[in-house]
C-alpha cells in the first residue's frame, strides 16, 4: 500500500515538472537578448520607432535588444515571422498598422495572419498623414480642394507610396467622405512620389507629416490638411482635414504597436506591459519620436478593443475603394 501510494507521489512529481519548470523561466525572464523584428528597411519610421523601443525597453528590463530588419512584402515578412515565433518573450514584433491590420485585407489569399495572431502589449505612438498639393496646381486649403476636384471629376490624380498602404487607404478615405472622384497612382515609396509632386506631374499626394514636413516648411509642398482628429503638436499650424465641414469624420493616422506572438505566459506578458509603460514615460525617448512627428501614445490602451475598431474602419475603406491585389 505504502508502496503504491509513493508510486503515485512520484509520478505526479514528474507530471508537474514541465510547468514547475515554465513557471521558473518566467519568473526569471529575460535573461539573455530579445529581439524585435521591423518589416521595414533602416532609416524608415517605423525602424526609427523600433530602435527607440529597443533602446529604452532593453535599460528597463536590463538585457540587449536587437532590432532586425526582416522586411519585404509590405511589413508582413516579419509580421508572419512573429506570430510562428516561440511565445516565450525573447522575438517581438514592432508593427505598424499596415502589416498588423491592413495587408490581411487586402491579401487574404497570401497574408494568412491576423491582428488576432498577436499578443498586444501596448501602442507605442501615432503619427499623422498629411494631404499635400504642388505649388502649380494654385489650392491653398481643402476648401478649394474640394471645389477644384468636384468642378472636374476624374481630372485629378493623387499619389501614395504604394497600394494598399495606410497612406492609400487615407486617400480613398478623404474621397469618400469628400464625394470625389480621383484616380490613385500608386509609387513604389515616398522618393518618386516626391520627385513627380515637386515637379509638378502629379497633382496631390498622401505623405507621412514626418517625411513631407521638410518639403511644407521650404514652400515646396501645400499642406491641404492632416488625417488625424486634431491637429499634430508637431505641425499645429497645418489644419486638420476634419475641419473642414466636408471632411468632419476624417480620422485615420499611421500607429505603432509592440506585438509578441501568441498565448505569451502572463508573468512575461506583465513584465513586458510594465516595461513599455516605463517606456513610454521616459524624457528622451519622448523627446526623440516627438522630434520625428510622432505623438506618445496614452498608456494601458486596450489594445483588443483598438485593433478591433481600427480593421473595421480599414475594413469599410477597403470596401468603399474595391482595394484588393
């Protein structure tokens, strides 16, 4: 009898070793490098974002984090990457919405994850697009924009850095609510979009405010307004489109999340969580996505529920515009 029941002892011993085991990593997570992956090459904002997380996330949770660029396929090489990642806390993934939200639907016969094949630990930032003419076109405001396209409807054309980006889905938006007909030419990027608006063979575009900034402050670019609710701290001369009666409900803008693969261990995902917040709270890491035209996220945003509203509104654009590849 007494045998038996030793027996019994034993063998529920070694059934809970693995979670006795699991426990005690978490508990001592992290203890070697993280990494985390941006879908895009260096230089852009979305890595400028992504260094400036790693930069300050590795000092709070005190290991190295690299940052390794695995881009292509419009950020969702290394979207698809994190979420078959081991969720152990050690691979994240410093999106932006395009490859967490929009590429699924768009591509659904090649992007095969969701936002829902995530877990959220925080936004990080936003930053707002900005609808900008050239100098020949002669409109000043997006009042006399949108007198201008509705005098001659599909006259007008306007450029984004690609199909299906944000930026793209900003300008079908502006068109829907506005009631216009515009054609869309997609670039591939923000350089030859520049160089055809500068020269005067395109008429309007849709820029990040970061990248178009430098172009509104030297007079070679008119900013007709900013994407986002409110005006940017960063630009607060440039009015939002929203201002204008026409355009009231315009409200999209370019954010960032730190991501972790699913079914992350809550005591990695709270250590994380509380890390990101210390983050986002810090003096020079404020200082430097302010500077680039981005706006600090408020903390302990739920992120479910964000990410949610945010793919119905992709959602609702994407099938206003038949956007699919």
């Amino acid at each position: 009898m007494k045998r038996s029941l030793a027996l019994r002892i034993a063998a529920c011993s070694l059934l809970s070793l693995p979670l006795s085991q699991a426990l005690a990593q978490d508990a001592a997570y992290p203890n070697r490098p993280i990494t985390v992956l941006v879908g895009y090459p260096p230089g852009g904002s979305t890595d400028l974002t992504g260094r400036a997380v790693a930069d300050q996330l590795g000092k709070k949770l005190g290991v190295p984090i690299v940052v390794e660029n695995a881009s292509g396929a419009g950020g969702a090489l290394a979207a698809m990457k994190a979420s078959k990642a081991q969720p152990d806390g050690y691979t994240l993934l410093l999106g932006a919405n395009n490859e967490i939200a929009i590429n699924r639907l768009i591509t659904p016969a090649t992007v095969k994850y969701s936002y829902k094949d995530f877990t959220p630990i925080g936004l990080v930032a936003s930053q707002p697009m900005v609808l900008v003419t050239s100098t020949g076109t002669g409109v000043k405001n997006a009042s006399q924009f949108l007198s201008a396209v509705k005098a001659k409807p599909g006259k007008f054309s306007y450029g984004s850095s690609g199909m299906g980006t944000a930026l793209h889905l900003a300008g079908e938006m502006v068109k829907e609510q506005g009631g216009l007909f515009m054609t869309h030419i997609p670039y591939r990027g923000v350089a030859p979009l520049t160089t055809d608006l500068l020269g005067g063979s395109l008429e309007y575009g849709v820029f990040v405010l970061s990248s178009a900034l430098p172009h509104i402050r030297s007079g070679k670019m008119v900013a007709l307004g900013v994407t986002e609710k409110k005006r940017s701290p960063t630009a607060p001369d440039i009015p939002a489109l929203a201002e204008s009666p026409n355009l009231k409900n315009m409200d999209i803008g370019v954010w960032f999340a730190l991501m972790a693969p699913p079914n992350l261990p809550a005591p990695v995902l709270a250590k994380l969580r509380t890390a990101l917040n210390e983050t986002l709270q810090t003096a020079d890491f404020r200082k430097k996505l302010e500077e680039s035209g981005s706006t600090i996220a408020p903390l302990n945003v739920d992120m479910p529920r964000f990410l949610a509203d945010e793919t119905a509104k992709y959602q609702k654009i994407v099938d206003f515009a038949r956007i699919k590849e």
